[in-house]
C-alpha cells in the first residue's frame, strides 16, 4: 500500500505497520532486489527486472534515447546473469552500485554519461536508492509512505515501492497468501511511458499472483488521456465514482457504460455520493456519515487537506 499523510490514523486504528521512506529516514528498499529465485523462468523473470530497471532509471530523467535503453538492458542482464551464475549468493546480490559499476566498464561514450548523470542517485547525495534493504515486514496491513520524498524523485520511489510489492507477491503466492495493493494518487505514474506501461503491468498480471491491486486518484483526466490508464478503468470490474467534473464525465460514462441519468448523482453530488460500478450493474449509493463519528474521524481528510493547501 502506497500513501500520503492522511492514512495514519487509520493505519493506526487496524494495527498497521507504517514504513516512511524518505532521504530523512534509514529505511532502505534496494530497487534491485529480486524473486529470481522464486521464478519458474529465469529468462522471463531477468526481462521483466529489465523492464522495471528502464522504467526505474528513466523516473530520474526526462527520457533515455534509444542507445541508452540498449545499454540499461546489457548492464541489467549482465549483474543478473552474474547473482544467476553464483547460485543467488548474497555478495552478488544486484544493487544500483553494481549497475552503476557495469556502466563504467561498458566501451560507448553514451554509458559513460549516462553514469555520470545517475552518480548523484549512487554516491551523490541522492543515494537514498543505493543502500540494501533494511525493512522488516511484519504485520499483514502495511503501509509505504513516500510523501516526504523530494518530488523530483517522488515518481522513482513509487516505482520503487511497487517493484518490492512485486517480489513480495511473488513470495506471498508460494505461500499461498492473496495480497490486496492500494495505489493512491495513480496519475502520477502515468507520467512517463515506462512507468505507465509498467503499472499496466502489474495491474494486468497482478491477478496471476493471488493480488487484488486498487487505483485511486482525484486526477482523473489526467488517467483518461493516457492510453495505459484507459486500459486499466476499461478492465476495472469493480469502480466506486464519486463528484466528477462535467468535462471528465462523458469519457467516464462510456468507460464504464453510464447512462444519463445515472450521471446525475456524480454532478455537483454532495459528499458521500456516487456511483458504485460492478460489472454491468450500477449501484447509486448515499453514504453520508455523522461528523460526530468514529468513522468520520477515521477518514476524513479536510483537515489535512487545508493544511497542505
């Protein structure tokens, strides 16, 4: 589960384990750590880590060219085979100094600058994604919070996050364990095309791993106008849409096939209504709750939201 601030309290209430991952903290998640030895197919299994570590070092730019790509795809293949070859011994475990070492020993110039680039992220003052994975699980409701994350690199920790989600389905499912992922403020992956295509991904084949993923986002013109997001509401069975803005309706009602009428209760509707969308049918629910409650409390976040404003 990915979150901002105003989760707290309610992690707190369930017993939830909160991780913060930010340049002002120790705890540690090294984008390359792996399941490979949870994998069935290594081959699949070292392309798939080659498209998150695409997706993973073009978070830290505006986009890599194509010579730069083929040159993330050799070093990514090249520290993997090794970790392979040494039977997944813990020294030669990947990490973003050995992918940063690879570069160096790679002959074309456009490895040479592309080291330099990412230097500040390995032994600059970036480094917070060169360190080894220091966190421990150890409650069934966790949440990963990346708010106090600078924003240039904001983007880089969700993708980051989401890829330990990933191994750790992989580990859950050998368990036989189902995992249910929240991925709150889901416009901002969709950002750049490797990211995008790479939550696509996860929201495609996530199923295969006994996990429920959930999206949420009040930027819904932002997920509408990208193509990888329109994929994933068009295969959402299950949808909850509450107020929407009048321009952003028309996509979301032939999106998940809403009439007219039923638009209405999503049009200047007050808190706490909306539509439920499940399958083909269509629920319209009221749920407005006492402000004197302890659900109210739980949830709100008005409060937090004039704060940041």
């Amino acid at each position: 589960m990915i979150l901002n601030g105003e989760y707290y309290p309610l992690i707190k209430a369930f017993g939830g384990q909160s991780l913060s991952i930010s340049t002002n903290t120790n705890t540690y998640i090294n984008p390359f750590d792996s399941s490979l030895q949870y994998e069935k197919d290594d081959k699949e299994a070292i392309k798939s880590k080659s498209e998150f570590v695409l997706a993973f070092i073009e978070s830290l730019f505006s986009r890599l060219s194509e010579e730069q790509k083929t040159i993330v795809d050799r070093c990514t293949n090249n520290i993997y085979e090794e970790y392979q070859l040494h039977n997944f011994n813990e020294e030669y475990e990947p990490d973003f100094k050995k992918f940063y070492d690879e570069l160096l020993k790679q002959p074309e110039n456009e490895a040479k600058n592309l080291a330099l680039v990412i230097e500040r992220y390995v032994i600059g003052g970036m480094d917070i994604f060169s360190k080894k994975t220091n966190i421990e699980i150890k409650n069934r409701f966790i949440a990963f919070d990346i708010s106090e994350l600078p924003p240039s690199i904001q983007k880089t920790g969700y993708l980051v996050v989401l890829e330990h989600i990933m191994n750790r389905l992989h580990r859950n499912k050998t368990l036989g364990k189902h995992t249910w992922i929240f991925i709150d403020e889901f416009h901002i992956l969709l950002a750049n095309q490797f990211s995008s295509e790479y939550i696509a991904k996860i929201y495609k084949t996530g199923r295969k791993e006994n996990a429920i993923p959930t999206i949420i986002t009040q930027n819904i013109e932002d997920v509408i106008k990208n193509e990888d997001g329109r994929k994933i509401l068009s295969n959402s069975e299950f949808a909850m849409i509450l107020k929407q803005k009048p321009l952003d309706l028309p996509p979301i009602s032939k999106i998940f096939d809403i009439s007219d009428e039923e638009a209405r209760y999503v049009t200047d509707s007050p808190a706490g209504q909306g539509i439920i969308v499940f399958g083909d049918d269509k629920v319209i629910f009221r749920n407005q709750v006492s402000k004197d409650s302890y659900i109210y409390e739980l949830n709100q976040t008005s409060n937090m939201q004039i704060s940041r404003g």
